[in-house]
C-alpha cells in the first residue's frame, strides 16, 4: 500500500527537478494533444516576458506571492469553512501552477488537498522566478493558447515582452474564465476588472522583489 504514494511522491520530484530547467507542459495541453485539437505553446524565459504582466498576474492572483512559501495558510483557514467547497481565493500561484502541471481542471477537495503539498515542494524546488515562469508559460489565455507569448500574440499581436500595462491587466483580468471572456474585445465586466487590476498593481511596491532579476 506504501509503494504506490511513495512512487507518486518520487515520481513527482523527479519531475519538478526536470522541469527546474525543460519547459513543462500542462495537463490541459496534454489532453488537446491526446483528442487533436490545436495548442498554441510557444514557452519564453521570464527576461522575454514585460514585467508589466508579472506584476499584473501578481496584483490579481496572488499579492502574498512574495511572503509565502507556496501556500497562504492564512487565506487558507479563511475558507476552510466555505459551504461552496473550495475557493480560488485561497490558490496561490504555485497552487495553480502545479494544478496547471501536475493535477486535472475542476474543484474538489481532493485536488485541493494534493495541490497543498505540490504547491510546497514546487516553491522549494524552484524558487520564486521560475515558479512564475512556469505560470506564465502554462497559464491558458484562450481556446487553445497557453501562455504569455501565445496571449500576447493571439490577442494583440504583439510579443510578450511588448505588453503594456493596460494590454497585460486584461490579460489577467479574463482568469480564471479565457474561454469565455475576451482581452482583445473586453466586454465592460473585463474592462472593469482591468482597471482595478491596474489600480492594484500601483499598490505593489516591494512585494516584487522575490521575482525582480538580481
């Protein structure tokens, strides 16, 4: 009964040290390939991706990102008693990243108990620029299109590195739900969410500094 966890768990690291340094792909993305239907997948280094985004996927997702250790025990035990079930307010970024990577869409309290400890190990193993290069290079921004420098291209034609401020909040305004909002035709809802996003990233400060390159 010990062999199968303790293989899963050997198995899971041995991954996260390959993808330390190889891009990974997401589970999403595994599952178009498998039923054919189209990715667009170009992953870049977080040097060729605009700050303007990190900041804005920061300020949305996850402003704690700095100060915690991949999990934020705090927001965590907020909702502990949510009669909803789990709650995207307690996901970190690494939280998402290794559901991204590791684990399958959808909420239940199983995924959520196994992305606690992955999120962990992850923000360990990788420390916190990479932990956001994997997110933004895994993140979905559209039917079919995973990360940064796809959305930037899909959406405004552009390259990543070329995000403005207001081009990057609207792309983190349409997580979690790409599919059904649009960053290049933002409906007033979206809209709203930017600029809020935009107010908040002004906010910031020094809680960048565990992703500003030394």
């Amino acid at each position: 009964m010990l062999v199968l966890p303790i293989g899963l768990i050997v198995l899971t690291l041995a991954l996260a040290l390959v993808y330390s340094a190889v891009s990974p792909p997401s589970t999403l993305m595994l599952g178009r390939w498998l039923t054919l239907k189209g990715v667009d997948y170009r992953p870049v280094p977080l040097s060729e991706i605009s700050p303007n985004l990190v900041q804005a996927v920061i300020a949305s997702e996850d402003q704690r990102y700095c100060l915690h250790g991949g999990v934020d025990w705090s927001a965590l035990r907020d909702v502990v008693d949510d009669e909803d079930g789990p709650s995207r307010g307690a996901s970190t970024l690494p939280m998402q990243t290794v559901k991204n990577v590791f684990l399958w869409p959808g909420r239940s309290y199983l995924r959520k108990a196994l992305e606690i400890p992955l999120a962990l190990l992850t923000d360990a193993v990788w420390g916190k620029r990479r932990g956001i290069e994997i997110y933004l290079n895994v993140a979905e921004w559209g039917e079919g299109v995973f990360g940064a420098e796809a959305a930037a291209r899909h959406w405004f034609g552009k390259d990543a590195r070329s995000l403005t401020r207001g081009e990057a909040a609207l792309l983190a305004a349409i997580l979690p739900n790409p599919i059904e909002r649009s960053a290049g035709r933002p409906s007033r809802g979206v809209r709203t969410r930017a600029a809020r996003i935009q107010s908040m990233m002004g906010g910031l400060g020094g809680l960048l500094g565990c992703v500003q390159a030394r």
